[in-house]
C-alpha cells in the first residue's frame, strides 16, 4: 500500500534524515553544519570548511553582514574586530553561532 505524506510530514522526515546523517558524521569525527537545507562538513583540509571561523565567515559573505547581523544580533564592531583577532579559529564564539544559527554539530572525538 502506497502511503501519501503532507507538506509537514515530508519536511519532519526530511530533516530527521538530515539529524540522522549529523549524528552518524559526528561519531565518526566529523562537524557538520546546514547551509541552505545541505549538510556541510568543518574540521580540515578535506571538508568544505577548515574550522569554524572559517565557516563563520563564509556565512557571512553569503548572507552579507547587515543580514549575518540581523540574523544572529552581533554588534557589528564586536564583530569585526572578533575577525580581525588571531584566536583560535575553533574557538567557542564560533562554535556557538554555528550551532545557534546552522543546525551545527560538533563531532565526538
């Protein structure tokens, strides 16, 4: 028998997937992030980001500042000045917008 689904209940089954595949990465030792409904991997030179910083950023250029700031309410000269600095590119403020705003997923090491 052939099952039909709404609208809702594709989008739940979809992103339980997508919660799935963030999980089985993390347990193999990969973070992971959503970026336009995708799952993106962070960690080194094979991913599709380097480090969280990195993948801040990019967020950044493709959203825009004024839209990165509107999203996610950073000051905009914290902000820069924060980018600007040498710290570590995995560090928490990073980690904690990736999350916050990109369905982001530490991996389990």
């Amino acid at each position: 028998m052939v099952e039909i689904y709404s609208l809702e209940q594709m989008k739940m089954i979809r992103n339980q997937k997508r919660i799935e595949r963030q999980k089985e990465s993390a347990e193999s030792g990969i973070s992971t992030a959503v970026v336009c409904g995708q799952i993106v991997t962070i960690g080194d030179y094979d991913c599709n980001y380097h480090s969280w910083k990195h993948f801040v950023i990019a967020q950044i250029v493709r959203l825009g500042f004024q839209q990165y700031i509107a999203l996610t309410g950073w000051d905009i000269n914290e902000l820069v000045e924060d980018l600007a600095g040498n710290d570590d590119p995995n560090a928490d403020i990073w980690l904690n917008d990736a999350k916050d705003y990109f369905d982001a997923v530490e991996a389990n090491y």
